[in-house]
C-alpha cells in the first residue's frame, strides 16, 4: 500500500491538527489597536506635534516679516518727515477729557433671556431678604423632608456590582456560567519566597510547611465551626483540591530526587484528588525543569467551593477564610524567622482591605474640607474691612467678620449633600465609596465659589449704594450673580447628570447624586443663603458681633462716619480695594491683554493644548490592585509576588450557549482529533492561538470534553467504558468506532453514554474519564436528550500587568467572536476576572461619548444664556483645551484611565466651567461703573475683556482657585495611594490648568474673538443708577498710573 500523507483528502487516513500542522488551519494576522505610528510616535501624537510645529513656524515668519515691514515703513517716514518738515500736532495728544473713550463702546442692545434672568433673581433676593425667616424655614424642612430618605440608605461595596453594568455582556455571561456550572472556585492563595534569592525549598521549609497545612486543614470558623472539609472544592469524591509543593515531598532528608521526579512526571504523583499538578502551578521563578528544587519562590491554593451569593454556604466558607486569614498572618511572622516571607489572599481579604483603606482617608478628607471652610471664613471677612482699619479699630474685625457666612456655606453643601442622598435612596439607587469622598469636595468646592461671588458682588452693591435698603442691595446682588451661578449651575448640572445614561454602576450613581447635590446646593444658595447674608448684613449695619449677634460692639461705632445720622454702609465706611483687585486692575489686566503678550498667550497654551494631545496615546488603562489598598496592607506583597512569580495565567473558559452536541454537525464544529474535524472548528481555533500567545495570550493545551470524550470510547482503551462482562462499550458496535466520527453515537445514545462518562473516576489506567476534568464541564438535558451548555477550558499565559489582563481579555473576546462567526455556534469566553475588565472594551469610546455629550451640552447653554454663539464658542473651546491638558498630565503623571478617572473627568470638565462662566458672562454684560475706568487704549472686545477681569478676577482667583488648592494640597497627605494618584494629582491638574486657562487664556481669547456685548440691566437704571455708579468710581480712586498709556 502507497504512503498517505497526513493531510491525505481521504478522511480515513488525515490526520488531525494535533498531530499534523499541514492539516491545521492558517489563521488571519490580527491588527493590534493604535499600531499606526510614525517612527516610534504614535500617529496622532506625530500630527499633533507637526501640526504646532508647522504653526509655530508660520507664525515666527509672520512676525519677522511683520517687524522687516516696520522698519522699513519707519525709516520712510523719517525721510518723508525730514523732507517735509512735518511736525507733530498737538490736537493728536488731545484726548477726550469728558468721558473714557471705552465708554463709547459700551454695549447699546438689551438680550431678552438675561433681562429676564436678571429679574427673576433679583425678585427673588428681594423676597429671601424680605421674608428671610419664611425662606429658612422652608428650606430646612424640604432639606428634612428629602433627607427622610436615609431610612433607605445602602452602599454598594460589591465590586462586580459596582464596576459592570448589569445589562453588560460579560454581567449576563457570568450569569449564564454561575447557572450552568456553577460560581467560579473561592480561590485562598498564599506565596512563599526567599528575597535573597536563594531556593525556597528546604528539608526544614517543607517539614514546617507541611505541618503549617495541615493546621489549616484543621482550623474552625469562630461564627459556624466550619472546617476546610466542609467547604472545599471536592470534584472526585471526599478529597479537597490543594495544589501544594507537599505533593511532591516524600517526607525523607533526600527529598530532592522525589521532589525532582514528580516534577518531570505530574501523573506520577497525583494528589488525593487525582488532577495531576504541574510544577509551574506551584512553583514560581525557575529557569527550566531540571531546576525546579531550586525555585525561589513556592505558591500554594486552597480552592473553596463558591454558590450563590447571600446563601448559608457562603456564610460558612467566608467563616473558615476569616480563620485561615488570621492564621495565615501569624505563619508570616514565622517564615520571616526562618529568613522568608509569606504573602497571601484569601477570598474575603480584597473588599476588606479596600474598605479599611476608605476608613484610613476619612480624617484627611475631613481635614481638607475643614481648610477649605476656614479659609472661605477668612478670606470673605476681608472683603469688608482692611487691614489698616482693623489695627485703628480692632472691634471692627468682631463686626465685620464672615465667620457665621462662611459656617453656613458649610452647612449648606451638608444639606445639599444629604437632601440627595435622601432623595435618591428613597429611589432605591445605591451610594458607592466613591460617593461618599468625592461628592463632598465637588459640592464644597462649587458652594464656596459662589459665596464668594455672591458676597464679592454685595459689597460692591453697598459701596455703590450705600443708602439703599438691605432688600434693594441684596435684590441687586443677586440680580447680577444669579444669572452667572445659573449658568455655572446648570452646565455642571447637566454634565454630571450626563453619567447617568452610562450602565457601570459606579459612574451612573456617582452622576446621579452629583448632578442632585449640585443642584440642591444651587437653589439652597440663592435662598436660604441670600437670607442668612441679609440678617448677616443687618448684624453689621447694627454693630452686632459675629457669631454673637446678641452682643452689641459699641467700640465699633468709633470710626469715621458714626455721626452721620444714617444706619446703612456709607462709602466711607467700605475699605478700598483689596490688594489683589488693585494688582488685577492696574498691572495684571493691562499687561494681559498687550497685543505682544497676547500673542504669547495664544502660542503658549495652543503648545499646551498640542502636548496634551500627544501624550494622550500614552494615557494606559486599567486599575491596578495595589494602588487602591492602604500602604501597609498585607495584599500588597501578595500582588507583587503573583506578577513576579506566578507562572501560570488564569483558566478561560469558551463556553457553546445552546449548542446540540448530539448532532453531529455540531460535533465536527468543536472536535479536532478526528479527521472530519472541521478545519476551524472551536478546538482547532484555539489550537492555532494557542502557538501565537503574543495576541492570543492562551498559553495551554485546550481541555476538549468531546474529544476526551469520544477517545473514552475507543474500544482499544479497555480500561475505560465499561459494558460490562469484560466487554467494553463500543467492542462490536456497527458501525464501528474510528477516526471519522461516522461511528460515534448520536442523539439519545451519546446522552447515555454521556451521562455515563461524566461520572468515571478518572484513574491511572483510563485518565480519559470524566469527573475529576469534566464533571462540571458539560450540562445534560436529559429530558430534551440534549446538551444544554458545555465549555472548553484553556490557560492564559501569566499576566503580569493590568495591561496583559485587559489585553487578555480583548484576545478572548476577538478570539470567540471568529469561532462563532466560523462555525455559527454561539461562543463566548470567560473567566474570573472579566467582569472587572469589561469595562476597558469601550472605555475609551464611552469616555469620548460623555466627554463629547457633555462639551455640546456646554455650548448649547452657553449660546442660551449669553446670548452670542462666538462666545459660547471660545467658553467651549476653553474647556476642551483644560480637559485635554488634563488629559496628557494624567499620561506625565501615571494614571490610568478606568472608572474612578473617568468620574473624575466628569468633574473637571464641570469645574472648568465653573473657572470660565462668570469671566464670559462678565465680558458679554460688562458692568458699566467698571467698564468706565478702562485704560484710553482699551477699546471694544479688550474694554470688555478688561472689565471682566477686574470685576471678577478676584473673585475667582481667590473664591476658586486657591479655595481648591488648598483643598487639594491637604490630599497629597493620605495613606491610600488611589487618593493620591486619581484625586490629588488629578485634582491638581484640574486647578492649575482651568485657573490658568480662565485667567489667562480664556479673557484673551475673548478680547480676540468674543461676541458682541449686552447692557447690564443693574448698571443701566437711569439717573440715579448712573449717579451711585459715579459715587463708586469717586470713591475707588484711580492710581495716576490708570490713565497714562501702557507701553506695548
């Protein structure tokens, strides 16, 4: 007979894929994400860095040709002058000594929505003040009436609950698993190493350990008594599954040749539980099998039995862990007296630690809330006195002081705080942790901010107006500032609200009770606070001490102005400006708006905002463990031994949904040591990824159950299936079993003989059988003879990096999506820790999604409530400069993008609006007594940019951005290095930049391309609103230097 070749077209003599490569099928390449790149830049960082550079270029050129016609254009005029004898005339030095020529481009035309704004609020501070009493009272009870709702408070601490969406895939296929076959193994892991280097085992070593073990077998729980019997994994019968060194340990002196053995031939020395244990499954950082005594380090895993959640069974098991876990901490003060250490993970230790390391944060959280308060304290009290007058007069400082209007801030984002989580429990939508540290400082952040405007803009009203009612002031106040915290509020609002269309749990109630805290804090400041700041303006106008409004300082009275006849605020009562508003109005303004430095300005943060964008290929994903444990937490060692000396990856299971294997059509699809195999049938598939682990990072030989299956049933292996009568099962069946398929059994013959296999006890003379390897594998319904589920297990490579698990799983997720695309069957992959990764499938297109959403959001209000889509237009573009600059300090600064980054970007793009909302609508309603002391050279976009600065500046600065540096600078001190890496660093950026982008860019970029202004209604009232804003202008004098010219 002639030679076949193994790839013969004759399915009796081919070969299969295991056996014969040329019969295996070729699979296509595949295209890792963000592999175009240009030299070793990616490519986005390559356009983005050209772009700038082909810009900056251009520009440099435009100057020099610029300053080359200048000069040319200077000299001829020299010659025209000497030739002519032109002298200058001095009418072209003359300038309008009546009115500022800014004045003349002050705006003319009234925007209907703002007027309207502007009513509404200052009817509304008319009323809080009016009727403060009736306001306080009602807004407690409706923050007691929304508070009720704590009754039904829960937090959510359950990490695949918090981190998936319950309508995600991998959410529905862990369901599918945990109901077919079973919750994955509670898996108690601990790690043995010498540091030095040296081996880990030893005669001692293994002598203790040995002994160590069997404690542990011995151990109860303290609530149920339980014992490791009674919970662990058992798939063969009443031996636990333990993988141990001790497996391979005879017991003798000369332990090493046993040792060495066992390891070269596993099935040799089976455990009690008859799986053969590889070396490389408890042994960690050999160079090659004839070195495995020498390993450095040693793993050993006690698996649990895992049920469902909330059941008795998990009680009792949670029970035993607690008792392993606190013995397992005393064994490590014992290994490091024989000179190793012992690092461990129980399956409980995890939510453990991370709670105790929300714990350990909460003293620095409070501790950076109480800096922000006291600070809003201070600075507010010196907004109404000056510190000349508090050293004439010291008892101004008890009358003048904000100290009560600074605590009921606080009091105020407290009651935002919890009227939404009230409001939302009463919802049924669980708190997180994240919730509980982050929402806080958002609120307390926002709240202070508008204190400051709102209290910033009333003393510029009393100095203005210093004989009008309290009403009348406050009503003006407001009037002016509401609009602005409107439109702060609703853009923040809406952009936290946004996370709630997102399906992770974690990001969707963080949005939730985020955009309602905002909200409630908002509507509590413009009512109860106008309130409290009316009886506090009372208090003043009384001489009535702060905090002690019962106690009248008489010695208050003594200053200038005590006999005038008159209670109210007179003008020569007001300090002048603040240091910081006088350096805005005469040095930073001008200087700023120079057309030199504004060409600065704009090619400084355009390289801003190119650098950001080409470092955000460099952002990775991902969260890693160790960061979100406290520093001295025990898990932390465990982490670094499973990435430095775990040689094994964690088991995948591809699991066929509904697929009948007792067809054989369907058979084909998943065999592969058969000849009529299908070439990419399921085994096949994996087979060929598994020689490509680099983009696979499958690693292992595929445990096929209907391979081993039908190789059971070979009559050849009489040892095996059983017919009874020394006669094995398929010994004279017709057809006959062969190499086809064509003589395997089908419908109710392959149920029987299914059902049959899944209970043999696998044994040394037919490792074939099922139990012990397949026992949970496969799911029979007998009733319809069919099978229901059944999975095909494989092996990771080690993955040692976030990076490799969330590669990993997007390798498995493309790897089963080809399987079911080649054989029509429904595959999908799954292992333990998918549901934690799922989230990076369509992190980065979910963050572009909210990001995007919440941009377009910005600018669709912005164009409302300004009234000019050109200004709306430079906000938007503002803050999409500040994220993206975030967004590259998050690559500088090594943090990941995940949920918990994600939430904050949320946040910044948020509070960059609230750095930019009050500057633009400053500039497209200019205040008419601030807009008049412009510089003569200030005219148009640049008197109006001008007058934003100087008449918000300040408050921004010192209301925003300091209150939240310091804020921030007080986390840079927590234990827990998930605050310090995704709060504090984050956070810092979020200031430096949003300060520097409102500050800096945001008025330059106004004054070059900002819309066409409208008339304040509060600085246009006729005759007497011009008159008190000429008395505001007399009574802050200019420096001789605010009309000389500013050189450029």
């Amino acid at each position: 007979m002639k030679p076949k070749q193994c790839n013969d077209e004759d399915p009796n003599f081919r070969c299969s894929c295991v056996d014969c490569p040329a019969v295996c099928p070729n699979l296509p390449d595949v295209d890792e994400a963000g592999s175009c790149h240009v030299g070793v830049l990616p490519c986005i960082s390559f356009a983005s860095i050209f772009t700038y550079s082909v810009l900056l270029f251009s520009l440099v050129l435009a100057i020099g040709g610029h300053v080359a016609w200048r000069k040319h254009a200077q000299r001829r005029n020299e010659r025209l002058h000497l030739l002519h004898g032109v002298e200058a005339s001095d009418d072209e030095d003359e300038g309008d000594l009546v009115r500022n020529p800014a004045m003349y481009d002050r705006p003319q035309k009234h925007y209907r929505v703002n007027t309207w704004c502007d009513k509404a609020f200052s009817k509304l501070g008319h009323f809080c003040a009016t009727y403060p009493g009736i306001t306080i009272f009602s807004s407690l009870v409706l923050v007691i009436v929304l508070s009720v709702g704590w009754v039904k408070f829960d937090v959510e601490k359950e990490p695949a609950r918090l981190w998936v969406s319950p309508t995600s895939d991998a959410a529905i296929e862990k369901a599918y698993f945990d109901e077919n076959f079973g919750p994955f193994y509670r898996v108690n892991k601990a790690f043995l190493v010498n540091d030095t280097g040296g081996p880990v085992l030893s005669y001692d070593t293994l002598e203790w350990w040995s002994s160590l073990e069997t404690e542990v077998r011995q151990l109860t729980g303290a609530g149920f008594g339980t014992k490791f019997s009674d919970v662990c994994f058992k798939p063969t019968g009443s031996a636990c599954v333990v993988q141990s060194p001790t497996i391979y340990y005879d017991g003798t002196k000369d332990w090493e040749d046993h040792f060495q053995d066992c390891a070269e031939g596993p099935v040799m020395c089976r455990p009690d539980f008859g799986q053969p244990i590889e070396p490389n499954m408890i042994l960690g950082g050999y160079t090659g099998i004839q070195n495995v005594t020498k390993a450095p380090a040693m793993t050993v895993t006690w698996v649990v039995s895992n049920h469902l959640e909330g059941s008795t069974e998990v009680a009792h098991a949670m029970d035993w862990e607690h008792s392993l876990r606190d013995r397992l901490l005393l064994a490590q003060k014992e290994a490091e007296k024989r000179g190793l250490r012992l690092s461990f993970s129980t399956e409980i230790s995890l939510e453990q630690e991370l709670n105790k390391s929300t714990n350990s944060d909460a003293m620095i959280v409070v501790i950076s809330y109480l800096v922000m308060f006291m600070y809003a304290s201070l600075a507010l009290g010196s907004t109404s006195i000056s510190f000349t007058e508090l050293i004439k007069n010291p008892a101004l400082g008890l009358v003048r002081s904000k100290f009560t209007l600074g605590f009921v801030g606080i009091l105020i984002v407290l009651m935002s705080i919890t009227s939404s989580i009230g409001l939302f429990s009463w919802c049924g939508i669980k708190a997180t942790l994240i919730i509980a540290e982050v929402i806080p400082f958002i609120v307390l952040a926002v709240g202070v901010d508008n204190i400051f405007l709102i209290v910033h803009e009333f003393e510029r009203v009393n100095l203005s107006h210093p004989d009008a009612m309290v009403e009348e002031r406050i009503s003006k106040a407001l009037g002016r500032m509401g609009p602005s915290i409107l439109f702060s509020g609703i853009t923040e609002t809406v952009s936290f609200a946004l996370g709630a269309f997102v399906g992770m749990p974690a990001v969707r109630n963080f949005a939730i009770y985020a955009a309602g805290a905002v909200f409630i804090n908002a509507v509590l400041q413009m009512t109860l606070f106008i309130s409290i700041l009316s009886y506090n303006q009372i208090r003043i106008e009384d001489n009535r001490a702060d905090c002690f409004p019962c106690v009248q300082i008489k010695a208050a009275r003594v200053h200038l102005g005590s006999g005038n006849g008159h209670n109210g605020p007179h003008a020569y009562d007001v300090p002048e400006e603040s240091l910081l508003q006088q350096f805005i109005r005469k040095y930073y303004a001008p200087a700023l708006l120079g057309r030199k430095v504004k060409v600065l300005v704009v090619t400084v943060f355009v390289g801003l905002l190119a650098s950001g964008i080409a470092l955000i290929p460099y952002v990775k994903l991902g969260l890693d463990q160790r960061v979100a444990l406290p520093d001295d937490s025990y898990l932390i060692d465990y982490f670094n031994d499973m990435y430095s000396y775990l040689d094994t990856g964690p088991p995948v299971y591809f699991v066929a949904k509904d697929v009948n294997a007792t067809q054989r059509i369907y058979q084909q699809d998943m065999c592969s040591r058969f000849s009529t195999c299908e070439q990419l049938s399921l085994t096949n598939i994996l087979e060929q990824e598994r020689k490509r682990p680099e983009v696979s990072y499958i690693a292992s030989p595929t445990a096929s159950w209907i391979d081993d299956f039908f190789q059971w049933l070979n009559p050849e292996f009489d040892a095996c299936c059983q017919a009874g009568s020394g006669h094995t099962c398929f010994e004279n069946r017709d057809p006959a079993w062969n190499v086809t398929l064509y003589g395997m059994p089908e419908g109710d013959e392959f149920v029987h003989y299914v059902q049959k296999w899944l209970v043999s006890p696998t044994t040394e003379d037919c490792p074939l059988a099922g139990q012990a390897a397949y026992g949970q594998a496969v799911v029979v319904d007998a009733e319809k003879h069919s099978v229901r589920a059944s999975h095909f297990r494989t092996m990771h490579k080690p993955l040692r990096s976030q990076d490799d698990f969330i590669k990993a799983y997007l390798a498995a997720r493309r790897i089963a999506n080809d399987i079911s695309e080649s054989t029509g069957m429904e595959v999908f992959p799954y292992s333990v820790f998918y549901v934690f990764f799922d989230q990076y499938a369509n992190i980065v297109n979910l963050t572009a999604t909210l990001l995007g959403s919440a941009v377009a959001i910005i600018f669709a209000v912005s164009t409302v409530l300004l009234g000019s889509v050109l200004t709306a237009l430079v906000v938007t573009v503002t803050v999409v400069m500040t994220v993206i600059d975030i967004i590259g300090a998050m690559a500088v600064f090594d943090v990941s993008l995940n949920a918990v980054s994600l939430v904050n970007l949320i946040i910044c793009v948020g509070i960059s609006v609230e750095f930019c909302a009050h500057i633009a609508r400053a500039f497209m309603f200019p205040s008419g007594s601030v807009m008049e002391r412009a510089r003569n050279r200030f005219r148009g976009r640049d008197a109006r940019a001008w007058t934003a600065l100087v008449n918000v500046g300040g408050s921004v600065f010192s209301g925003i951005t300091v209150t939240k540096l310091l804020g921030v600078f007080v986390l840079a001190f927590t234990r827990s290095k998930i605050f310090e890496i995704y709060y504090f660093r984050v956070w810092l950026a979020l200031v430096v930049f949003a300060a520097t982008h409102a500050l800096i860019f945001l008025p330059v970029a106004l004054s070059l391309a900002g819309g066409e202004g409208y008339v304040d209604p509060e600085s246009e009232g006729g005759l007497v609103e011009d008159l008190a804003s000429r008395r505001y202008r007399a009574l802050v004098p200019d420096d001789a230097s605010d009309s000389d010219e500013y050189d450029e």
